[in-house]
DNA sequence: CTGTTAGCGCATTCAG
DNA sequence: CTGAATGCGCTAACAG
C-alpha cells in the first residue's frame, strides 16, 4: 500500500498539502489539488485508516454483541444494525456470546480502542453492570439510559386484549426468568386482565423458570385451566405447541398460543399470533443512542401479527 | 483510557519496560516486572490496539462480506466463521451486500487497512475480479486458489445416485445461472446420469435463469416427464415445492425435490432431502486460507441429509 | 496558499 | 537489564 508520502512526492507537495486535498480539502491551489489527485489515482491511495483513528482517537468501529440463543433471531438483528451502522459510516464488529461470562470477555477484549462503542443484543440472562459505553438492545434488564427495549407492558396488555376479543379469557403466562422485562410484562398482564374484569389467578403465570418445557409442564400439573397461553417469543412458542400436542392439547383449538416477541419471523412463516416489533426502527434507535444523539424515548412499542 | 505513559511513570520506569513487560516480558528484572504490573492493573491498563496496530501493519481484523440474498442463510455462516475467527484472536468485521456492485463498494471501503484480510460469502451472481487478499466462500465462480467452495460435482452425483435407488429416474435440474458452479454440477449430473444408464434429455436441465419460478415454469411447459427435481439450495427448494403444488403436481409423490445445498437448515426443519455441508468445516477451511495456512484442498464434500 | 513541526500510543532499535 | 530515540501514517497548529 502506498503512503502518503508516496503521494507528495509523485505530486511535489507536502503532506500536509495531500492530507489537505483529501480531508478538509479548502485553501488549495487547483494546481497543487490536481496533482494530488493525479497522483492519489495513480498510486490508487488510500488514507490509512489505522493512522487515521490514531490521531482522531475513533475508530467508527462499534462492537455487536450477539447474545441471542437462537441464532435466527440474532440474524434479523445484524442486518437491520448494519444497515444503519453503514448508513452512518460505521463499521460492526461482530462478536456472538451465548451466556453471561461470554458477554463479559468480549466486552473486554472489545474495550482496547479497536470500538468507539458496544452493542449487546437479545441478552436474556442476568448481566453485570458494565461501564463502558455499552448499549443494550432487547436484553433482560438494563439501565434505561443505555438501552433500547420493547415495551413489554403494552405488549402483554394488546396480547390479553386480543385474547379476551376472541373468547379466550383464561390466559397462562410463562414469563421470563427475571428482571425488568418479567415485571413490566406481568404488569401489562394484570392490569388487561383487570380491565377485562378476568380474575387473577397466580397459578397461571409461570416465572422464575428458565427452561420453556418445565415451565409449561408445571402449569400443566397444576392443572389450572387455560385456553390461552403467553409465552415471550417465537422459540418459546414453538417448543410450548410440540409439547401441548404431546398432551394431547390441540393448538389453536384447545389453546390459542401467543407469542410476546414474533419479530424475528419470516413473513407468512408461521399462524401463531404474536406482537412484533420493527427490528429496524430498533435497530435505528439503537445507533443514535449508540453514536449519542439520544432521542429520549428508548421504549419501542410493538403491532399485533396474526395472519 | 489510560495510556502507557501513565503505567510507566506510576511504576518509575520507562515506556520501553513496560512495552516489554506486557508484550515479550523477558529480560525484565523481576523487581520492575511486578512494579509494572500492579501499576497496570490499578489503572486498568490495556495497550491501546490501534496504536499497536499502527506499528505492528495489522489489525487482526478479517472482513465479512455477506451476500447471501436469503438471511436464514448467511448466519450459520457468520456464526461458523466468528467461532473460528475468534478462536485465533481475530475479529469480524461484518457487511452485508445483496448485488455485485454492493460487495465491491463493501471490498473498497474495508481496503484502507482497516481489514488484515476479506471474505465474501455466498456470492451467487457474478464477480469482478478483486485484486486483494479476498477469500471467497460459497461463490458462483472464483479462482480456485483464493476460495473454498462445495463439491458441486460430488453433489450432484450423489443426488442423482439416491434419486435413482428410490426409482426416480427422470430427474430434472434447475441449475445455478451460470460460473463454475453450475458447470460442475451439470457434469456431476451427466455423470452419474451415465452411470445408471439414464439417457441425458437437455430439456430436464434449466440454465441460466436467475429467477427459480420461470425456470420451473419452463420446464412445466415443455411438457418433458419429471420425478424429481433437482435445485440448488433450500430456498429454491420452498418455491419450487409451492409452485409445483400450484400446478396440482404433488410433493414427493409426483415429483421428489431434492436440494443440493441443505446446509443452512436447521435440524428436523425440513423433509426435503438434500446434500448438508458442516459449516463449521468451511469455515475452519476458510480462516485457514485467510491467514495463509493454505491446507491446499479447499474443496468440500457434502453429506446426504434426509429424514 | 503551503511547508515544517509535533504528536496520537506503542514497539523496537540502539546505546548505555 | 533499562532508558532515550525513532518511526508507523496521518492530521493539526503554526509559521512563513
């Protein structure tokens, strides 16, 4: 690769007559400017970008974390980031981690000035405080400020609401393990209920249980009815229907399942009702938090699907 | 971020030992060693990778090209290659690109050194030569030196050998629209064709058509027999399957459609037979060549999935 | 308008 | 064993 000296001494200038040309690029004789420019064509160069980040201390590099399990959901999530990231000449170093632990040591080796800034994406377990600058998209729980999350109240709200218009009142919950997003969305859960005059009654929601299968078969035994049935997304929703048919439940007859977070399905894909959210517009809060334009309102509000 | 002249002063010694304490570490009186240590440490010190960047002429970090059309497909990819990018301290620097101009703009900006090396992923248009260290995975067509691709050729005999053991002699081929690609898998099909005896019929074999639906309409209208039908990946294989269906000709009663690249399905999704390859083999395969330990054998088989 | 100088943070000489 | 000096490629401040 040629230099920028290569470049002023084809052109017969200085350096700073090259990096003039090519950066702020005013107060340049033309003469000097083309022959810059010839001589940046001929020597096909290009401004270092390594030497570039090392004066202006930024490296328009930002770090994604990808902490979702199911890779599938993770997938919608890159190309939406990427998409603004590039938008805003940015690059996305991508990093996957599948539990905590693994989150952390990317975040380490990420924090040695090779990234302006991180992104942690779909992180469902329990994270340290991290005080870098660290952005955290639809994770578990997280400091507001620094985060961009799904309004999960007025998800489980539309969702009872749905429910409730096609006759199905009993509704189950199995909720996430923890945090934030548990409490919002069992909040949203009772007040529908409320308002839908539906009596609460504690052993239809299921929390606390991180593995979908013995969440559901605790409902199950307990043998409370339910003709409905929550579940936070797509995977949860597709494990939960394979086994109510091993019940013997038939699905959606005997039991409408909803999925909280359907967004990362393909269209058409599937007939499970679900709340969706626009990964872009995520995706596009998420890099103006990331590159500190906050716009104040990091709740993304998602629409009902059902085909 | 604290710098090392902030370690090497907190430790009274110079920048020079502390470089060396963190780095090569030896020939370094214990005494300043352990000086240099706790002063790193209570600063919180990491070498600064641009910097180190700079003088060392490499980043260590490996460009991805994404250009995949279907989404689903690239992510086993990405998550194959970050695996074993990671695994030799390398990060992965991610873009998406759905055309040819797309990747060359994508192969431009990631050329200012940013990036030790590219790789393009799954390419399935034509593409202009690239002079760089570009690495091509899953390409239509690229020199065989600078890519690791699939066994085409292998594929194909395969799928024709299990399609005439299951007495589906009249197999068609919508092949890929032009390169390398779709010429060994041609010669793979005529192969095995010859092998069991099969008489080739040019109007069972689709070329140079991008758009999968007017290839099989084609086929439909020249009215030639078929009992199975061969495609080159499983999105091709969904359409495929809907139109057939659209057409009253039944799935895999009428017509068995069996897809010559199953790899990035997930497991039990689909019952479409088809030729799987471990994404984790060509992704080892491609950081190899990436990094310049050419294994010298960058073609890979698949294996014959079906349930 | 333009060249010289300095410095970004680090590793690597080369002397001591 | 260790410190001072040099340079990686570039931009910015300062003189001319």
């Amino acid at each position: 690769m040629s230099t920028i000296n290569d470049v002023a001494r084809l052109a017969q200038v200085s350096k700073a007559t090259v990096s003039r040309v090519l950066s702020g690029s005013r107060g340049v004789k033309e003469a000097s400017r083309q022959a810059v420019l010839r001589a940046a064509e001929t020597l096909n160069y290009k401004p270092n970008a390594i030497a570039r980040s090392l004066t202006s201390q930024t490296t328009h590099c930002i770090g994604v974390i990808c902490a979702t399990e199911h890779v599938q959901q993770s997938t919608g999530y890159l190309q939406a980031l990427e998409k603004q990231l590039s938008q805003h000449r940015k690059h996305l170093l991508l990093r996957f981690a599948s539990d905590a632990p693994a989150v952390l040591r990317a975040v380490e080796e990420l924090s040695s000035g090779l990234c302006d800034a991180l992104l942690v994406v779909g992180a469902r377990f329990a994270l340290p405080p991290l005080h870098e600058d660290v952005i955290f998209i639809d994770c578990l729980s997280a400091p507001d400020a620094q985060s961009v999350a799904c309004d999960r109240q007025f998800a489980a709200q539309t969702a009872v609401e749905y429910l409730s218009r096609h006759k199905r009142r009993d509704i189950a919950l199995i909720n996430f393990p923890g945090g934030d997003a548990a409490r919002e969305t069992l909040q949203g859960y009772r007040e529908a209920a409320e308002n839908q005059l539906i009596p609460f009654n504690r052993q239809r929601v299921i929390e606390g249980e991180s593995e979908p299968r013995i969440a559901l078969q605790k409902l199950i035994n307990s043998r409370v009815k339910f003709t409905a049935l929550l579940v936070t997304d797509d995977s949860q929703a597709q494990e939960a229907i394979t086994l109510l048919r091993d019940y013997q439940i038939s699905v959606p007859e005997q039991v409408v399942v909803f999925s909280l977070d359907g967004s990362t399905r393909l269209p058409g894909q599937s007939a499970i009702p679900a709340i969706g959210y626009s990964l872009e517009g995520i995706a596009r809060k998420a890099v103006a938090l990331v590159l500190g334009q906050d716009d104040e309102h990091n709740r993304v509000r998602g629409t009902l699907l059902c085909d």
